[in-house]
C-alpha cells in the first residue's frame, strides 16, 4: 500500500508543470515568463516545423524562401509586425534526389550526397571508372595525368584507414592502438597535404582543374570522426557534380581503385540553378512606447548548409528567437524600447545578412540597447562574454541578480572577454564597438555530430535545454529593457600577441557580399 501511494505521489509529481522555488524577486512579469516559458513551451513545436516541414535552408534555395516567410506568417499571426527585407541577390539553386551506386566490381548503393550549388547530371545517369588523384612529382606531372580523368569519377580527398572514432580505439584498443591511429591519420592528411600541393592547386582549384578536364563526377569525403557523420560544404564546379560519401564508402572505393580492382560507379543526381534570385532577412519589430529610438536585438541565423536539416545550426538559435517573443508578446506586450528580432540570411556565407542590416540601419547601430545572439546549439547557456566592453559586467550582473536559479546556474559571465571577430552575427554588431553579446551553449557534442554534417535533424535537439534558452533570453529582453542605464562602449585594451609582439586591434566591420558572384570573387 505504501509502495502503491508513493508511485502515486511520484506520478503526479511529475506531471506537474515545472515550478521555479527560487525566485529571488517577486516579479509578476518573470512568473509569467516562466510559466509560459517552461510550462506552455512552444518550442519543440516551432522547432519541429522548422526541422522537418521545411528543412534545410541553404542560402538561395526554395527552402531558405519558404522558412523566411513562414517566420513573417508566424510573427503576424502573434499580432507582431513583421517582414522580409532585402539584402542581395544570390544564386538560385534546387536540390533533387540523388543516387550513386558502385556497379562494379560487385554492386552496392553508396552513402553520397551532393554539395551545395552542384550540377546535376541533367536527367541522365552517369557512368564511369573511379581512380584516385595520384601522387605525382610535380605540377607538370599532373598536367599530362589530367586528360585522362575523361568520363572518370575522381576520388579528390584523403581516405582515412578506419572510420571508428578515436574514443573507440582508447576504449578497445590493444595497448598502443589508439596511439598507432591517431599517427597513421596525421600522416595520411599530411601526405595528402603534400600531394594537392604538387598539384599546382588547392581545395578551391583543384575541382575546376578536374571539371575542364572533363571528368564525369568529383568525390569526396570530409568525415568528422564520428559514426556515420560527413560534412557537405559548397562545390566549386559548374557542369561537373562533386558529392561526398560517408567516410566508409569512400574508403570502400579508394582500397578498390588503390588495389586495381576496377571500380565503377553510376550516378543520377537531380539539381536545378534557378538564376540569381533575391534574398532576405527575416525581421519582426514590436516598437517600444516610451524610447522607440533605443533597440533590443534579438539575433539568430536562420540559413543552413543544407546537408541535413539545420535544426541544431541554427534552428535551435531560430527558434530560441522565436519563442522567446512570443512569450514577451504575451507577458509583456509594451516595451519601453523597441525591439527587433534578426533572423539572418547568409550566415554560413560570411554573416552577410547581418552585416548587411547593420549597415543599412546605423540608427539600430547607434541606438542598440543591448543584443542577444544564440548559435551553437541546441544545448543550455553556459557563457556570456563581454565582448571586450569593460563595462558590461555590470548589467548582467544587476540582472541575473534579478533571475531564477534554474534559469542561470552555471552560466559563466566572461568579463571583460575578447570582442567577435567573426563565427556568429553578433560580430556584425561588436566592430561598431555596440553592446551585442553570444549566449553561448553547453556542447553536446555539437561540432563532432551536428555542426554542419548530415545528421543535424530535429532527434538531436534537447527539449529542456531549448525552452530553458527562450526563457532566458524572454527575461534577458525584459530586464534590459527595466534598466534605465545604458551600456557603457568603453573597450578594453587589447592584449599583445606573445608570439608576435604585436597587439590585437579591435574588429573592423567588413563588407558583405551582397551576390554570389561577389563572395566568388
């Protein structure tokens, strides 16, 4: 009986909504956050429209479009003004299926996909030898090889020997093993290094060299380390397809072609240039009734490499975002200043649809209050730095003071920190020397499995972790918004370089590329 009461009690206890007990100020706008935060999260649902209904969103596709204007829906829908404005043009691109297989010397469907803004094989199927890129003597050795990649499928990356991941081999391994691996693979990227350098070209000249050459497909193959995880990046070809395997099948071709044992593959691979087509940010603005010309920023990329569906890069910082509105909606639709939500285009092309905003609007520049920028994960919050501003750790502090426990415990404040010089949009703001700040998140594995590979899906994201972060940045908004103090842009003295005696200079603010063509050139 006791036993049965206690399961009871246990039960319940847990379906209850989750209650903060430690609030150290008796503020009803911060309960209302929290309740509609964590207790009536929208989160998981947001995320799951973003992941899966809509998917990746590589920067001048369909996909990207489709998710810019399902934020500005989204946002109307809340009652919030919203948009999608412009910032450029870029090349219109639309990824099909597509299929490889070995045919040859025995058959098997192969784990490949194409790179971003790859041709396609025009509706045909493609058939050819594979042979790797040989190691010659020098660059003209390498000229007389190359027309013989004619109708070939070129392997033109390192193959690594196993595809088990390093923790495996410490685990597993016989005393030494680990240790032997680690050194073969050091000394495979290292052979390889030397051998693209004899070449004569590089990562970014090496496809066009083998494209002109008339080879049927370029493959290879950026493994992470990690089970079944590849990342897929841009190719650089424009008749030629370039795909890359998973670590296994790659390695399954190079020992056939290595060992003379006649490989060759069939390719049929769906794609579409579609012209230069424009491109936008998605931006939602709730203006503020007593300073409208003072801004709180709330910044995320939205664009993906679309190797997977984004969902961890960055649907997890979209959707913090997004969230994170719609529960200041809610608990507190007046704000006192204005505030804008960025949800950025080109991010992964060089954070070209926040420098491009910022450099359209130096009011919003002039007049930042304070921004707020998530982008490495689905995991909580753990540091914030100041990004170089000598005063900034003192707002945190009067309000964090102010927060839950369970809403900022381990969170490290970095003070004063190192400004941005790149990686994320907030650095779009930091070289004007505006307070705009990270949030950065517990890793969860993010650069092994996740960050820009094909397995960034909606199963990787962490429910308590991402309605933790709306809720946080909500009260973040809300509390800075209280303050009356504004930020102080003093910047630290930057440190000297130990190796090279010179001293650090703060970020310059760049010049985005606002088309394909110019982030080419």
């Amino acid at each position: 009986m006791k036993r049965a009461m206690f399961g009871m009690l246990l039960a319940a206890a847990m379906a209850m909504p989750a209650q903060a007990q430690t609030f150290p100020v008796d503020d009803p706008v911060l309960k209302r956050m929290w309740a509609l935060g964590m207790d009536s999260s929208r989160a998981m649902d947001l995320a799951q429209v973003l992941s899966d209904s809509i998917g990746p969103r590589l920067t001048g596709t369909p996909g990207y479009d489709a998710s810019v204007q399902w934020l500005v829906a989204t946002y109307k829908g809340w009652g919030v003004d919203a948009r999608a404005e412009r910032y450029g043009t870029w090349k219109g691109w639309r990824r099909g299926p597509t299929h490889l297989d070995l045919v040859a010397p025995r058959v098997r469907s192969l784990e490949a996909m194409m790179l971003a803004w790859s041709p396609g094989t025009r509706g045909k199927a493609v058939q050819g030898k594979v042979v790797i890129l040989p190691d010659l003597a020098d660059s003209a050795g390498y000229a007389a090889w190359l027309p013989s990649v004619k109708g070939a499928f070129v392997l033109a990356s390192a193959a690594n020997a196993s595809c088990r991941p390093a923790d495996n081999w410490k685990e597993f391994g016989q005393t030494g093993a680990a240790d032997r691996v680690a050194a073969e693979r050091r000394a495979q990227a290292e052979a390889w290094t030397a051998r693209l350098r004899k070449t004569g070209y590089d990562n970014r000249t090496l496809a066009p060299a083998l494209e002109k050459a008339g080879a049927a497909g370029i493959l290879t193959s950026t493994w992470t380390g990690g089970w079944g995880v590849t990342r897929i990046f841009n190719a650089r070809t424009a008749t030629t397809p370039t795909l890359d395997l998973s670590c296994e099948d790659y390695g399954l071709l190079w020992r056939l072609a290595e060992k003379g044992q006649g490989p060759v593959v069939r390719l049929t691979a769906d794609a579409e240039f579609l012209g230069d087509v424009p491109v936008a940010n998605a931006i939602a603005t709730i203006r503020g009734t007593e300073k409208p010309d003072e801004y709180i920023l709330l910044s995320a990329h939205l664009d993906s490499w679309d190797g997977s569906s984004g969902a961890t890069d960055n649907g997890t910082g979209t959707t913090t975002m997004l969230e994170a509105l719609r529960i200041l909606r809610q608990a507190y639709p007046r704000p006192r200043r204005t505030i804008v939500v960025g949800h950025w285009g080109g991010e992964e092309q060089g954070l070209i649809g926040s420098r491009a905003f910022a450099a359209d609007h130096p009011e919003i520049v002039r007049g930042l209050h304070v921004l707020f920028n998530q982008d490495n994960g689905t995991g909580r919050i753990r540091n914030v730095s100041m990004q170089g501003l000598t005063g900034a750790g003192g707002a945190f502090g009067r309000w964090f003071a102010r927060l839950p426990a369970e809403v900022t415990d381990s969170v490290n404040v970095g003070n004063p920190g190192m400004p941005s010089g790149g990686g994320t949009d907030n650095a779009s703001f930091v070289c004007y020397g505006a307070p705009a700040f990270g949030l950065g998140s517990l890793n969860w594995d993010y650069f092994g499995y996740t960050w820009h590979t094909n397995r960034d899906t909606y199963d990787k994201l962490v429910p308590e972790d991402l309605k933790r972060n709306a809720t946080l940045t909500a009260m973040l908004v809300y509390l800075a918004d209280q303050d009356d103090a504004a930020i102080p842009r003093e910047r630290r003295v930057m440190p000297v370089n130990r190796t090279s005696g010179e001293q650090a200079q703060w970020p310059e603010c760049g010049t985005p590329a606002r088309s394909f063509a110019e982030w080419t050139r």
